[in-house]
C-alpha cells in the first residue's frame, strides 16, 4: 500500500519499550510504513525476536536497553546510527503503571515510576535531540504520556498520573526549544488499551479476578465508543505524528481514548 504523506520511507527510528503492547505496535506500523527500526526493550533478546518478526519495507533489529541507565539514550542513538547510518525519529513508549493508593506508596515505587516515565523519556530525549541538532536535517520525537495526564482516570494511579502530566509539559517545553532546529515534539495521550499488560497494575492490589472483570467494565462503560483501545489505534496516530504529514505540528498532546475524556 502507498502512504503518501505518511509514509516514513528513508527514516530512521528508535522505539523504547518495543517489544510489547503500544510499542510494538509503533513498531509494526513504522516497519510497514517503510522506516528502519530499532526495537528497545529492556528485554533485549525478545526485542532481537520481535525485530525479526517484521517484514516490510523497513527493516527492524533490537537491542537491550533500560532508559533509567545513564548513557541508555546515547547507546541507542549509537545503535541506530550503526544499523542505519542516522536518526530522525524517537517514540518515548517505555513505562510502568503500578495502582498503589498513595497512602500505601513506597518512595522507591514512587522513584521508579517517575525515572523510567519521565526522567528516563527526559534524557533519552535530551540525547536523540543532540544526535538530531548534529544531523542538522531536523527529527520527530513523539512520547507516549496517557489521558491521565490530563484527568485522573481511578485511585490508585498517584505516581503514573504525576509523571504523564510531567510528560505532558516536558513535551511542551521541549518543544519551545527545539523548534529552531526543525525539530517536531508531540504527545500521543491514550485512554485504555488493551495489550498483554493490562492486568500488570492490578497484580498485588488484593483485588480477586472477579473484582478485577468487574473494574474493567464498569472502565469501559464509560468509553463512548463502547470499546478497549488496540495497540494499533495509538501506532496509526504515532506514524502520522512521525511523517511530513505533521510537520507544521509541535508542542501538540494528541488524546485517542475513544471519547473517554468527554464522559
């Protein structure tokens, strides 16, 4: 199929938090829209599975990576620029959302949520926009931050909702400073997705798997579209985010939620 405006023909991307759910399916899009792809995961050997497990116009290879890492960024910049010979795209994926009601939070959990949802997507960022500014022929960044950086969505969500609304102002910010050099910096906010993660957050809440069914109709209840998203609903808005299609565009958080925000 032709892209046309959106195709990624000739780019060069990194997408941390490749290998599963969001990421993979960005992963997948880009691949058959034609970019090279570099899958970063910090599981390196399914990373290296899933990029062989592409097939398209582009070509995709993995590597291990951890964004909380000083020197993760650069290592990955290395990666694309070995593979490929340059970068123009980075997609800030990588993330957790443990549910722990603050008055049961832990400083460690609290540290770990907002150093690989923010500080992690801060720096790696900071390394790819200096990787791009060296290019001199401009990039796409586009980070994943979540509708709940714009409403909290349940209890529970304390530390994740701080660092995506941090993600939320970081893009903005960043986006000031890096216009200048032809440089686009977007936000993807999704509502509820389903991916092989989805349950994760809830895994030590004390909730029976009843209570947990339960939870997550009552959450699609209150969709307007009546359904879960897909990984691909947000992959699809990321691909347009990274083409020339959005290229007079920064500084912009795009919400796929299905109509959740308006409810």
């Amino acid at each position: 199929m032709s892209w046309g405006p959106f195709s990624l023909e000739g780019k060069r991307a990194v997408v941390t938090g490749g290998a599963r759910g969001i990421g993979f399916g960005i992963a997948r899009r880009f691949v058959e829209a034609g970019a090279d792809v570099v899958i970063a995961d910090l599981d390196g050997e399914l990373a290296e599975k899933k990029a062989v497990s592409l097939a398209g116009p582009g070509e995709a290879v993995g590597m291990a990576a951890d964004v909380t890492d000083a020197g993760s960024g650069e290592a990955m910049v290395a990666r694309a620029t070995d593979a490929f010979g340059s970068v123009d795209i980075l997609v800030n994926n990588a993330g957790i959302y443990p549910q722990v009601p603050m008055l049961d939070m832990t400083v460690d959990l609290w540290d770990r949520v907002q150093n690989i949802n923010l500080k992690g997507l801060a720096f790696v960022s900071k390394a790819f926009a200096a990787a791009m500014v060296a290019q001199g022929t401009g990039g796409k960044i586009v980070n994943i931050a979540s509708i709940d950086g714009l409403h909290p969505s349940m209890v529970g969500l304390a530390a994740y909702d701080a660092s995506k609304g941090g993600v939320v102002m970081f893009t903005r910010n960043l986006a000031l400073e890096l216009g200048p050099h032809n440089i686009n910096v977007n936000a993807i906010a999704p509502g509820g997705i389903s991916t092989e993660g989805t349950a994760a957050p809830l895994e030590g809440s004390g909730m029976t798997e009843a209570e947990m069914e339960a939870m997550m109709q009552q959450f699609t209840a209150r969709i307007p579209m009546g359904r879960m998203g897909d990984p691909d609903d947000i992959a699809k808005t990321a691909v347009f985010l990274a083409s020339s299609a959005a290229d007079y565009m920064t500084g912009e958080i795009m919400v796929v939620d299905g109509g959740m925000l308006l409810s």
